[in-house]
C-alpha cells in the first residue's frame, strides 16, 4: 500500500543443481525476513460495505520537489474513517505551471459502511483534506 516491502523470495531450486545433488524433482526453496515481516502493519479486514462510494478528484498546485506520498498522507489524516482510499492519478508539470511547481491531481474515494453519504457528508470530508492540504 505505501510501498512495496520484500520481505522473502520464494522459488524451485534450478533443475542442474537438483539433478547434480541426485534429486528427484526440483525441491521449493524460501527465504523470509521474520524481523522484517513484524515490523509491518498487518492488514486489517474491513467488511465490503453495502453502500456506494463516492470519488471527489482534487488538483493542486505544489512544490515540484513535495512528494506525492507526503501529499497522500496529509490527505489520509484528515479525511477520516470514511475516506478509503487515496490515489494519485495525474502529475503535470510544464506548459502553463510555474516553473518550480508541479500540479497533482489525486482522487479521493469515500465510503461508510452503515449508511450512504450525503452530499453535505462529503462536502463536509473534501473540504477538511482541502484545508489540511492548504
């Protein structure tokens, strides 16, 4: 989710060695990182919500060296329990961006799982990530 950890690798161990230590088949081999795996979050089971989710998009103008991840989390933060997910789905710079400056547009996707969300509600959700995002 915000980034990709390894944390082992997993595979058959290559049919020359196999054959040269007289093996019958190519045994499985595996390598994990325990330490690694535990300092993890684990994921947490949310039930799939019988209610739609509603999408908000947001494009803003920022520091072309602030990383997209920093601009995530601050949206996450102030969104709440019913902003599921954030995603970045255009970064632009050139044309009519200052130079310096780079436009990100993120998608905000809300959902509650015990009722629908009203326009208010959601207005209510962008305009706290606008502000924090400000």
């Amino acid at each position: 989710a915000d980034g990709d950890v390894t944390v082992g690798w997993l595979g058959t161990l290559h049919p020359v060695v196999a054959r040269d230590l007289d093996l019958a088949g190519a045994p499985v081999l595996f390598e994990f990182d325990l330490g690694r795996a535990l300092r993890r979050q684990p994921a947490q089971y949310r039930p799939v919500s019988r209610f739609p989710a509603v999408r908000r998009d947001l494009a803003l103008l920022v520091a072309a060296d602030l990383p997209a991840g920093a601009i995530m989390a601050a949206a996450r933060g102030a969104g709440g329990e019913a902003l599921r997910e954030v995603i970045v789905f255009d970064v632009f710079t050139g044309g009519r961006i200052e130079t310096g400056l780079k436009s990100v547009a993120l998608g905000l996707i809300l959902q509650e799982t015990s009722r629908t969300l009203t326009d208010a509600d959601v207005d209510l959700i962008v305009g706290g990530v606008v502000q924090a995002l400000a």
